[in-house]
C-alpha cells in the first residue's frame, strides 16, 4: 500500500531542487537558453526556475528576449556571472542582505580558529554590529560550536576569547527563533543550553 502524502512543506534536507541548482544549470549555458531547458538540466520545477530567472532578469543577472512568435519560448543569456554561490534576490531583483552577518561571521570563525568578537567583526567585509557579533558568538556558545578560552573581564576592559570546536561545513549555523541552532551543513538542530 502507498505511503500517504503529508500535508505542509517539505522539509529543507528533502533535497528539492531550488535557486542555488538553477545558478549553477545556468552558468553551465554556453549561449542562450530557456526555462524548459533549465528545467530538464537541473530538475526544478517549471514554476521555480521561471520565477528565479525572473529574479535574475529583474536583477540584471540574465537578459530576456521575448518570444519571437506565439507558442515560441522566451530566451535569456547570463550577463553577470558572481560565481558559485546563486545570487540571493528579492522578486523586484534586489539583493537579500538578511544572513549575511551570519554569514560572514561563520566564515571569519573557520579562518580564524581563536578569535574575539571585535576580531570577528574586523575581518567581515560588512559591517556588523558589536551587539550582533556578541550575540551570534555566546548563541554558539550555547549550541556547542565554541568554547572559551578566555572568559570577559569588563572590568579590565577585555572580551571573551573563543575558539571553533565544530566546524561542520561553509554554511552558517542559523539561530532559530525557539532557542536552537539548525546547521544547515549536517541537518542537525542543537538545542541551546544554559549559557544563551
């Protein structure tokens, strides 16, 4: 007997293609190319890779070629190649900037190993804001991602040294609302202990 579908969305390691497969279907286009072919290189569905491509158009990532005649498909080119990671836009083609911060701290962390939250902050290639690097750093704390090598003396105007322990992977581990950390690298969620 057939296993029932289950109403709601699937689950993010369900392994659906998505923006990041489109990217990388159309960065391997030599010329032009349209949805359908996107499509069948990458596995998404119609409906995703029309309204990512819109996104890149509206972004001046691709251009658009109208069709030439009805029943004819439209046509795009890659303009704008910005490497690997798919370009994270909004319908009207403007840039995403939520989870850069995480983003750029998490990065900071792999390079550095031991690191204070200012040092993280100096070495993001934005800017972050004290209070958020503070946060991010004892959230992970919590998760089990770092620990202190040494702890904050304010008083003696110094902050907490901490060093990397898990590194699972280049994505950053996401702060959840109900007080865990998803690492969107493993698909395991940590829950977060005493020290959030």
């Amino acid at each position: 007997m057939a296993e029932a579908k289950k109403a709601g969305r699937r689950p993010a390691d369900a392994g659906q293609p998505g923006r990041q497969e489109i990217w990388e279907a159309v960065r391997r286009q030599t010329g032009a190319f349209t949805v359908s072919g996107i499509v069948e290189t990458c596995g998404a569905s119609r409906r995703t890779v029309s309204g990512y491509l819109e996104c890149l158009a509206a972004g001046e990532y691709v251009s658009c070629t109208p069709p030439e005649s009805v029943g004819q498909p439209a046509r795009y080119t890659l303009l704008k190649d910005t490497g690997y990671h798919a370009p994270r836009l909004r319908q009207d083609g403007s840039v995403v900037t939520q989870g850069q911060a995480a983003e750029q701290l998490w990065t900071s962390m792999r390079i550095l190993k031991r690191f204070t939250s200012l040092e993280l902050m100096e070495t993001a290639t934005i800017e972050i804001p004290e209070g958020t690097a503070k946060a991010y750093c004892r959230t992970l704390l919590a998760a089990g991602y770092l620990k202190v090598l040494r702890k904050a003396e304010p008083a003696k105007g110094r902050i907490a040294l901490y060093q990397l322990i898990r590194q699972s992977g280049p994505k950053p581990p996401q702060v959840q609302r109900v007080k865990r950390v998803f690492d969107p690298n493993t698909g395991d969620v940590y829950p977060l202990g005493d020290r959030a």
